[in-house]
C-alpha cells in the first residue's frame, strides 16, 4: 500500500473491529476464521449478495445508503426464509484510486451506518475480506440465520392451487425512485420523489414477518427483481400458475401520483426490483391469521390474487396479471436479469 493509503490492518482495526465487539465467535476479527455456535436444535441460513456501484446503487450515494443496502438485502433473503439473523460478514474492493482521505471520509460513513443497522437486526460482524480493485465499488455480504429444527424455513416451492398471494408494504417505490433520482420524472414533486428515492436507498428487510410467517406462508419470495418476476419464481418452483389483480396492489401515494401523469408507469411498479417486500401465498384458511400479523407487525399486508392450477414444470408456470376491467394487462419485461 503507498503511503497515501490506508492500510489494510490499520482500515479494518479502526473501522470493522468495533462491530464485531458483540460476538465472541469473531476473536475480535484477529484470527483467520470466526468459529459460530448454533444453538441446540436450530439449523443455520446462509445467504450472500453483491452490489455493485453502477449497477445496485449509484456512483453518487452515500456510504451510509450503500451498506444500509449492502445489509437489507442480505437480512431480505433470511426473512423470506423465515430466519432470525444472526452475523454477517463483509467483502470489500475499494476503488485503489481512491486517496487516504476520501476511504477514510467513506468507511466512516460507511461503518457508522452498519453499527446502526447491525444493532436493529440483532447481528454482529463476525469477519471479511478487503481488497482494492481496478474496477468499481463492490461489496458482499453474507448473513447467516437460524431457524428451530420442527420449524420448515419458508420456501418458494410450496405454493397450493386455491392459496391467495399476498404481498407486504407497498410496491414500486424502489423502482420510482431510481427513475426519480435519474431525473427521468422530472414532473413529480420533490417531496414525492425524495421519499421514494429513500426507499431506493434505504430499502428495510421484512425481518419479523418473515419470522410470523413461518408454519403459515406456502409459497414465499422476496421482492428483489420485481413483484411480477419473484411472483414467477414462487410459480416455478411450486409449479403453479397465478392470477394477481393489479388495482389491488398496493401503491403509496407517491406512486399513485407517478402513475397518473405517466399511466405506463404503473408497469414499471409491478415489474421494477429493489422494494424487498416479502410476496407469500397463504391458504385461504388464513386470512384471519394475515389480518392479524398485518395489525401487529403494523405492516401492510394486501391480497393481490390467487393461486390458480397446477402446472407442469418450471417455464409452463406463469403469472397473469389482469386490469381493473378483468382483461390481461401487458407489462412487457418482467424483472430485472443481469446476463
Ligand atoms: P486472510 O489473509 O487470512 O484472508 P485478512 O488479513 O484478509 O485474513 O483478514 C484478517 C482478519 O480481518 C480476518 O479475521 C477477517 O475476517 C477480517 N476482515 C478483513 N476484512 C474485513 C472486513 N471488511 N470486514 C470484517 N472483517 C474483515
Ligand atoms: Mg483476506
């Protein structure tokens, strides 16, 4: 490393160490290896994300929104799975272009935000890896979870003809924002366009309907690539096929206003990735349960459709989305693809 840089040991002592403090496991990242008990009769999760600047987030966020990113969209995986959180690592390359000052500027912002985060989800840091690159920003997380043994995590093969799907939050601000904050609505006031842009930004895992969900959700996804694409991965991989209404789901305000200057945007909500909903079918026997869960997580939790038949498998599975009068709405492409 030149002198104008930080050194690695001296980057991970001041910045990483103090996140680690709560786990005994991780030697206090000094060791090669962080050693995690689980407790009896639980089984681990493990997840891993890589967002890449340019591609996951923006060249200019700041280091705060990209581990707020970093982390939600690892702790999302564990809460479609039905898992506590219970540590992550971290992977870093860091631009080597970048001077002693601006890394330093950075990871301050950077870990600052982590140690909050952490803290809500009930995780430490338990190790990592850093590396300067040639190429941009990029960052791994992986998280590990529990679930109790006699528990089934929550999986997306499960999905029943006669189940109604249901999705949590709302959709298409993550998506709307990303277009806003690329000035593609340059109608839209900025009041509105802010707050989905946050929700871009900062999107938060549904941790704790993850967890209330488990021994009830049959078919459950996060909604990561776009309701209709995670909706079709449910589909595949119970092979089934589903109808979903659009006019029933569930758009904030801000969205609501997007789609009344530019009705074609209401496709992009349905399609568009990044809200880190959890989209679940239940059997119709638990609306009730639903209705409950919804009431005391004060989370919205909206029936959008139904799961129709069985279908043969993988592609032959397919999600139908109809229009306020019935009729098949074309929304053209159906998710986010990186190859
Ligand atoms: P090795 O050379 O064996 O891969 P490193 O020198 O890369 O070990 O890392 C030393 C210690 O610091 C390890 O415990 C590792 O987990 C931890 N570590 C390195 N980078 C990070 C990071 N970005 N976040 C958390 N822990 C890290
Ligand atoms: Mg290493």
């Amino acid at each position: 490393m030149g002198a104008n840089r930080l050194g690695e040991f001296e980057l991970i002592a001041r910045y990483f160490v103090p996140l680690a403090a709560g786990e005994p496991g991780a030697f206090g990242l000094s060791d090669d290896a962080a050693v995690i008990a689980v407790e009896p009769g639980h089984r681990m999760v493990v997840t891993t994300d890589t967002i890449v600047s340019g591609v996951h987030f923006l060249p200019s966020d700041p280091p705060e929104a990209i581990a707020a990113k970093a982390l939600a969209v690892n702790l999302s995986d564990l809460a479609a799975m039905g898992a506590r959180p219970r540590a992550y690592t971290l992977a870093l390359a860091l631009p080597r272009d970048w001077d002693r000052g601006n890394a330093a500027l950075w990871l301050e912002g950077f870990s600052g935000r982590l140690v909050l985060d952490q803290r809500e989800a009930g995780v430490d840091l338990i190790g990592g890896d850093t590396v300067a690159t040639p190429g941009p920003l990029c960052i791994t997380v992986t998280a590990l979870g529990v679930v109790k043994e006699g528990e089934a995590e929550l999986r997306r093969s499960a999905a029943r003809p006669g189940d109604l799907v249901y999705v949590s939050g709302m959709i298409g601000d993550a998506a709307l924002g990303l277009k806003y904050v690329m000035g593609e609505l340059p109608k839209l006031a900025a009041d509105l366009g802010n707050s989905l842009a946050d929700r871009y930004r900062f999107p938060r895992a549904r941790i704790e309907l993850g967890r209330q969900l488990v021994g009830i959700g049959h078919g459950v996804a996060d909604v990561s690539d776009g309701l209709v694409a995670d909706l079709g991965h449910i589909c595949a991989a119970s092979n089934v096929s589903v109808t979903i209404d659009a006019s029933r789901v569930p758009l904030s305000s801000p969205v609501r206003a997007a789609i009344a200057s530019i009705p074609d945007l209401l496709a992009v909500a349905l399609t568009g990735g990044d809200d880190y909903e959890l989209i679940f079918t239940v059997p119709p026997a638990s609306a009730d349960t639903i209705r409950a869960i919804s009431n005391a997580l004060d989370t919205p939790l909206t029936a959008i459709g139904r799961v129709d038949e069985r279908t043969a498998m993988g592609p032959k599975a397919v999600v139908r989305v109809q229009g306020a009068d019935g009729r098949p709405l074309n929304l053209g492409r159906h998710g986010y693809q990186h190859f």
